[in-house]
C-alpha cells in the first residue's frame, strides 16, 4: 500500500470554486480500481491550503490514477486558480516528491 499527499495553495478566496470539480473528481476518483481511500481537507488555519490524503493498493494504480480523465479535468480546473502544489508519494521504502 502506498499513500499521496498532495499539497495545493490556491489564489486567496479561490478554494470555493473548486468544490464541484474536486467533489467530481473525488467521486469518480473513488471507483477506480486500486483506490483505497481518496479524501479532500481543507486547513482551518489557512483556507487557501487544500490537501489530497489518498491511499493507492499500488502504484501502478495510482499511475493509472494520474491518466484517468476525471483527473485531466480537475487539473484543467484548478490550475488557474493554482499557486503551488506539492505531492508526496510515500512508499513503505521511501518517499517520492513532486
């Protein structure tokens, strides 16, 4: 099992307009073969923080995750609204970053 953290910083009072598109691509995200969990939070501290907790069965699936259409459409969604992003993929051996 593997698990991703993906970190957004998003353009102050954007993080609103990224509900739909996210909820979508959570929804269909959550079918896929291999995830295990896929969930969303938003910081209390700073609204602008959004940040992917998800759990993959491997990354083979979680490859395929990244070519998944829902996923091209979230990307198309929020990268105008997008400051940064950071994702870690953390293995049991080691850690990627992104």
């Amino acid at each position: 099992m593997i698990y991703v953290v993906a970190t957004l910083i998003v353009k102050p009072g954007s993080a609103a307009a990224l509900q739909g598109p996210a909820a979508a691509c959570i929804a269909e995200t959550r079918k896929e073969e291999g995830c295990i969990s896929y969930e969303l939070f938003q910081s209390l501290g700073d609204p602008d923080r959004l940040v992917f907790v998800e759990q993959w069965e491997t990354r083979e699936a979680l490859t395929a995750h990244s070519k998944a259409p829902h996923l091209a459409v979230w990307r198309e969604a929020s990268t105008p609204h997008l400051i940064s992003r950071t994702i870690e993929v953390i293995h049991p051996e080691k850690v990627e970053t992104f």
